[in-house]
C-alpha cells in the first residue's frame, strides 16, 4: 500500500514535470542560431583568445624584459 | 475492507493515467523539438570565415600541490587564482608572479570544489567532508582561524558558487557514488530578470551589482541535490531535489526552486555544465568523450562537438569571452579547443602530464587556467 502511493506520488510529480516542460516556449533552430553567430560576430573584437593582443605590452603575462649588464 | 481495496483500484487506475499522460507528454516533446530543427549550426557557420591561426601558449606553471588538483577558481581580479587538491590543501595564487599567498590545510582530502567569491577577500571550498566552508582572505592572520561553515550535506560537495545576483543556475548529475567529479553547478553571469516580462526566462545580460553580491553559495553534492545558502547566517535558502543517475541537464530557477529545462542526450555521466556568455546556451562535458551545446530558447541540443580520434571523457568546459572557442579538459592529457559554431577542432594543448581535471577561463577572457596531475 504504502509502495503503491510511493508510486503514485512520482508518477505525479513526472507528469506534472512532464506539464511544465511541454508548456515552455519554443523557437526554431535557425532563430537561436542567427543569435548565437551575431553575438559571436559582436564581441569577437574583445576576445583576446581569439585574436590575440595588439600590442605586446597589452598582455599581462608576458615575459618581464630582462636587463643586462653592458 | 472493501473501501481499502476501492481504493487500491483507484490508485492503480490513476497511475495507469498518468503513466498515459506521462507517455504522450513526452511524444509531444519530442515531435515540437523536432519539428524546430530545422536548420544545423554547422551548415549556418559555413558562411563565416575560419577562425585565425591558435596562438596560445603555457605563460605560467603553478607548482606546490602533492596531489591531483581538484578544481581551480579566478577571482574577479583576473589576478589571483585559487586551487584545491586531493591532498586536503586549499592555495591561493597570484598568477602574475606564481607566488602562493596562502595556504589552508583543510581537515579532509579530497577538496573537490572551490569558489573566489565576488569580492576577492573571501574564498569557498568542500569536498569528503561535506561541507562548505568559507574563509576570509587577510594578510594578517591564518585564513582557518577565521573559517566560516556555511552549509552541510548528506555527502561529499562536489562544487560550489558564489550567486553574482543570478536567477537560475545549472546543475548536472551522474552516478552517485563517490567518483572525482560527479556533479557541477554553475550560476549564470549577472543575469537580470526583464521586468517588463512576465517569462521568468526571457533574461537579458546586463552587468549590474545588486546589494546581495556575494552573500548566497551555490552547492552541489553527491547526495543528488543542489543547495542554495546565505553566506551570513548559514541558512538554506533554497534546495534543488530532482537529480538521479540520469545523464540529464538540469535548469532550475533559484528562487521557486523549481526545475525549468531539462536537457538530455549525453550517453555518459556529465562532468561540468559552463552557460554560454549570452546565457542562451549551455556548454557541457561528458565521460562520453563529447562535449555539446544546448540552447535553451530552442530547447535542444544544437552542438556535439566530436572526433573519432578522440575516445577519453571530458571532465571540464570552458567557453571563451564571446562564445566561439569552446575548451575542454580531457582524460587524454590534452585541452582541444573547438569552434563552436563550425564544430571542428582548432587547436590541442599540451602542457599536462596527467588528466586535465578542471579549467578556467579568467573573467576578463585573457588567461585559461587548467588544472591537472599534479599542477594546475
């Protein structure tokens, strides 16, 4: 008996899972796409993985210049 | 008697029902999902020009850890680091000169998460013991004699986050026994509800720093659930039921508590979930040897990222500031690095002797962290 309401209480909490995720909005692939290919294309100038720094000097984990003795 | 067994038969009808329900709830799923594909990521990024030449290379190896690094967290400083590690030790870095400027002992091995809070003066961490703890960072005095404990599970953390005033937040599960990284929770970046709306998932990405920076922990444990707390008075706020050994993507919203988006399709346990900069998508790692890309407005996967040569799991992600580069840390010793739009690989990094356990992208964009064998 008591598996049985066990039972029934996940089956109630799928469904109403179930109900949720079926009422969520939707778009088409190609609309979520088109959005995620312009915000590459927009912040792509700032991203320095990608395009690497313009100057040298702009990285901070560059190697420190190192005197030397004449 | 008899009204027991009316009732037995009652219950048995309505599980029936709702088995029904559930079943064609779940075909109707799946043809809407289907029905939107219709277009693939990778025939719409031909048009795009290939990605410039991959030049990165190790700037900084960070040593003093006696076992295999655990996790790895930047601070909003992009200057600091902080790792944990199965030898119990907690270290903070300052990556520009690799110096170590401090060191908790904690009183377990294992510490499998670790988190810079959004101030930098504090950092988080937990692993066997179950807990999560909070130690402020001075100059002054030992970090441990100040610690805080903010929260506890029913078994190991397996991750932890400082809120940066997000909505929602991501969590993954597998299997439930004690693994090295079995489960991940990562909050959105600064996301805003739009308040015009009334879709608590219609988010816009503004950067804005609302009064409970920082107060509320993010947690993740092997007990299969998510926890919120306050940082202050070590209350759960909110906790997150739901995760069984599913291989599933969980979205859920922080403060109903509730699961909003669920995500399948990885075939093995998934190791680490990252959202996309515009906070649409969600990039994620699997012991499936793949890494993909769901997007949330869509509802589906709309990338695996994949190659035949490729046959270890993948135990950590990272996207790059705009959302091209994907990087993932795998068992094979290597990070591959993938455009995420075409789907091809670009580059492979080779700096490991060991599996690349976790890795991080600092907030400014500029630096990868990664964390493996014994350096992170």
């Amino acid at each position: 008996m008591n598996k049985l309401h066990e039972g029934l209480q996940a089956q109630r909490k799928l469904v109403e899972q179930l109900r949720i995720e079926s009422a969520v909005q939707r778009l088409p692939v190609s609309e979520c796409v088109a959005e995620m290919v312009k915000y590459c294309e927009r912040h792509q100038e700032n991203d320095a993985l990608m395009n690497g720094f313009a100057k040298q000097s702009d990285n901070p984990f560059r190697e420190k210049a190192k005197c030397t003795l004449l | 008697m008899a009204t027991e067994e009316l009732r037995v038969d009652c219950d048995i009808d309505s599980i029936d029902a709702l088995s029904r329900e559930a079943e064609t709830l779940k075909a109707r799923l799946e043809q809407e999902r289907s029905q939107l594909n219709d277009v693939d990521l990778s025939e719409v990024a031909q048009r795009l020009d290939p990605l410039p030449p991959f030049i990165m290379k190790a700037r900084r190896i960070l040593k003093g850890h006696q076992g295999k690094v655990l996790c790895v967290g930047w601070s909003t400083d992009k200057r600091h680091v902080v790792s944990s590690s199965q030898d119990g030790k907690l270290l903070v870095w300052d990556a520009f000169t690799t110096n170590k400027e401090h060191a908790v002992t904690m009183p377990t091995t294992w510490v499998m998460a670790c988190a810079y809070g959004p101030s930098g003066t504090v950092v988080a961490c937990g692993g066997l013991d179950n807990k999560c703890t909070v130690y402020p960072l001075s100059l002054d005095e030992d970090p441990a004699t100040k610690k805080k404990l903010v929260g506890t599970h029913t078994s190991y953390l397996s991750c932890c986050k400082f809120t940066n005033s997000d909505q929602q937040k991501v969590s993954t599960n597998s299997d439930q026994q004690v693994r090295v990284c079995c489960r991940r929770s990562v909050p959105t970046q600064d996301q805003q509800k739009v308040s015009t709306n009334s879709d608590q998932q219609v988010r816009v990405c503004c950067r804005r720093s609302v009064p409970t920076q920082g107060q509320q922990i993010l947690t993740g444990s092997g007990d299969s659930t998510c926890c919120l707390w306050d940082v202050e008075s070590g209350h759960m706020m909110q906790c997150f039921h739901g995760h069984s050994c599913d291989k599933s993507i969980m979205v859920w919203d922080m403060r109903s508590g509730s699961c909003v988006q669920v995500f399948d399709g990885h075939e093995s346990d998934v190791n680490s979930v990252k959202f996309y900069p515009s906070g649409d998508a969600i990039a994620t790692a699997s012991d499936d040897a793949t890494c993909r890309l769901f997007d949330r407005r869509a509802d589906r996967e709309v990338g695996c990222y994949k190659k035949e040569s490729i046959i270890f799991g993948c135990n950590a992600v990272d996207l790059s500031l705009s959302g091209r580069l994907l990087f993932g840390g795998y068992n094979d010793y290597v990070v591959h690095i993938w455009d995420v739009l075409k789907g091809n690989r670009v580059a492979m990094l080779y700096s490991h002797e060991n599996r690349v356990s976790c890795l991080g992208i600092s907030p400014d964009g500029t630096p990868l962290c990664t964390g493996a064998g014994t350096t992170p």
